[in-house]
C-alpha cells in the first residue's frame, strides 16, 4: 500500500509551533489570573488591617481620655495597684530572721557548745549551711548534728502539725584550726535542708523550734540572740580529716 504525505515539513513544523505557543498562551493567562488574584487578596487583608487598627486605635484614644479626665489619675491607680498586693505579698513572705532562732536552740550546752562563723540561708535550694568552731572538738561536733536531727517544728492553730527541722545533713569539710585566743578548735562546716513551716508565717497560731533538751516559741522571731554565739572563722592550722 502506497501513503502520500501532502502537508510538507514546512507546514508540519508550523502547525507545532502554533500548538507550542497557543500552549504557552495559556500558561501565561493562568500564571497571570493567579497573581492578580493574590495581589486582591493581599490588598484585602493589608485594608482590613488598616481599617482594624484604625478602629483600635480610636478605641483607645477614646479611653485614654476618659480616664486622663479622672482627678489625680496616676496616684488612684498607684496606690490600689500596691493595696491589691499586699495581702499576696504578705501571704507569700518568709521570716528569714528564724534561721538565727534556730541556730541558738540547737546548740549544744557547754562543754560542746559551738561558736558560729558564717550562717548561709539558701531559699531556692531550701537549705541551711553552717560554719564554725568546736572548742571540743568532734564529740562538740555530732553532739550538734544529734541534735539537728532531733529539734522539731512544731506548727499550732488550726492546721496543726509537727515536722523534722532535717531528715540528713550534708557533711563538708572538717579541720583543726586556731581561734581568735590562739587555742585548737575543730572547724566545720555542713549543710542540711529545711521544711517549709520554719520559715512561714502562721496567722492563726504558732511556730515553736522543740530540741531535745528545750522548746523555743518563734512566732514573731524576736528572740535575741546572744553576742557569744557567732565568733570570727579560726585560722586553719593543719587538715585533720574529713568529716564522714
């Protein structure tokens, strides 16, 4: 069977140039259709913005001078502004000032009574570190920490209750010095960490430290402290050995 071909090449190539560009026609109408469309709705959205804080913006200077039209203004607002914190303020506090009440009710009676050089209150790790001397050495020294373990908070009034002043104590380092009268002492220091009742206000009752030997009412925590408690830190003479 014979085929003729009757559209020359010339013809052919021209139709497909045709059917290429009428393709390219229509990619560009569509590419083009969808950028207008985002550009009318970027205009649409950048006018409601306008018109959003423009009506805000009237809002607010509209009660702005409302309130610029109340007499003495700023002293009003201050004073209610303070007045409405205390009572949370007064509710959240601590009586930091009881770690002293403290450290007088467990030390031990002569001859291992302590002298303290440096009292650290550490509120977000809840913890008390002590340092200082025992002119009795390591017996003055566990007497201490016996009785640390044994002394009680006692809580009383409506939601009464009695915790463990330390569950452990943390133990540093230990060494033999000489005091401020050139006699040996023992240095020491350790840490242990403390319930929350020792440092919170009670309203309705009150707040005791109870040793062993001795019970010490610290609702207020105005007991004095005698001078002889604290002492300067003594100068370090030779390691003996650390405290396990």
């Amino acid at each position: 069977m014979i085929e003729i071909n009757l559209i020359p090449s010339v013809k052919r190539d021209l139709l497909r140039a045709r059917s290429i560009r009428n393709r390219v026609v229509s990619v560009s109408f569509l590419v083009g259709s969808a950028s207008v469309a985002a550009v009318v709705a970027l205009a649409v959205i950048f006018g409601g913005q306008i018109a959003a804080e423009a009506v805000q913006n009237g809002s607010i200077k509209d009660k702005g001078n409302k309130l610029s039209s109340i007499k003495d203004l700023n002293k009003v607002v201050t004073i209610q502004n303070q007045l409405s914190k205390i009572t949370s303020q007064h509710d959240s506090k601590k009586i930091n000032s009881r770690v002293f009440d403290v450290v007088s009710a467990v030390n031990p009676p002569a001859p291992n009574d302590i002298s303290f050089s440096t009292v650290k209150l550490d509120p977000e790790a809840k913890t008390i570190t002590l340092e200082g001397t025992a002119a009795n050495g390591y017996s003055a020294l566990e007497t201490l920490k016996k009785t640390i373990l044994k002394t009680k908070i006692k809580v009383t009034g409506d939601k009464s209750s009695e915790v463990s002043l330390a569950e452990s104590i943390q133990n540093g380092n230990t060494s033999f010095g000489e005091n401020s009268e050139g006699k040996k002492v023992l240095q020491f220091s350790f840490s242990f960490n403390y319930p929350d009742e020792l440092l919170e206000v009670s309203r309705d009752g009150s707040v005791s430290i109870v040793t062993p030997t001795s019970k010490v009412d610290v609702t207020d925590s105005r007991q004095s402290i005698p001078d002889s408690l604290f002492k300067k830190e003594a100068t370090k003479k030779s390691s003996d050995k650390e405290n396990k």
